[in-house]
C-alpha cells in the first residue's frame, strides 16, 4: 500500500544555519532567469575557450552547462523534452568537436545552437530573448591553453 504524501510544510530539513520545510527549500530552487543567464555566460566562455585552443577549458564548460540544463529540467519540468532534445542535438555535437580539436565542426555545432535557442524561446512565448555572442571574449578568464 502506497503512503500518502507528507505536506512539504512538515517535512524539515536541519542544517548548520537553521531548520528550513522542504516547501521553503522548493521556493529557494532558480528559476529559468537565474539558470539561462548562468548558461548564456557559460555558453559564451565556451566560445571563447574552444576559438583559442583550450579544449580543456571549453569541455568544461560544456558539461558545465548540461549540468545547468539537468537542473533547469527538474526545476521546470514542462521544459524536460525540450531540453534533452537541446543537450543531445546541440550540446552532443558541440562535446564531440571538442573531443575532436575540430574547431571548424565546434563553431558551426556552436552556432546551430544559438539558434536553436532562439527557436525554444519562441515556442515558450519569450521571443524578446535572443543570445547574441558577444565580438570578445569575457575578459575574467585567460583563455590561453595550459
């Protein structure tokens, strides 16, 4: 038999700081603003890294991301398909170019997902939003190869 579910407002979590519910815990989670705009920077330090050679530091941030995207599906589960079809067709790509050193196959892997992005914010009602790659590289990072 199947137990009933517990209110997430008397399921408590003790930490260090204090005792939160699992419901103050949910209402902590990121939303997709504060996860897309952690990606966007991540996806334009991938650029940057993969354009000067540091596969290194673009494989990075590549998983990096899918990681951000695995954690904007749990938090938006409308989103999931969408996201896993984005991390297989795009990210995929982008990770085998980097595996490969072939930044002719990376850059063009690389902008088939901006665009694709594009096509996701349209479908979700969020046409104003469009990633454009910045004409420099973050300037917090030395992209040059270890």
């Amino acid at each position: 038999m199947e137990e009933a579910p517990v209110p997430g407002s008397r399921v408590r979590a003790t930490t260090k700081h204090g005792t939160l519910t699992v419901d103050e815990i949910a209402a902590m989670q990121p939303g997709m603003a504060r996860l897309m705009d952690e990606l966007s920077r991540r996806y334009w330090v991938l650029y940057y890294a993969a354009k000067e050679g540091n596969w290194e530091l673009a494989s990075y941030m590549e998983r990096e991301s899918e990681k951000i995207l695995k954690t904007a599906s749990a938090a938006r589960p409308k989103y999931r398909d969408d996201i896993a079809s984005f991390v297989r067709e795009r990210l995929g790509p982008i990770a085998q170019a980097i595996d490969a050193k072939d930044w002719r196959s990376f850059d063009s892997a690389y902008h088939r997902g901006i665009d694709d992005s594009n096509l996701y914010h349209d479908k979700y009602n969020k046409r104003f939003i469009r990633f454009r790659l910045p004409d420099h590289p973050p300037e917090w990072f030395d992209f040059r190869a270890r």
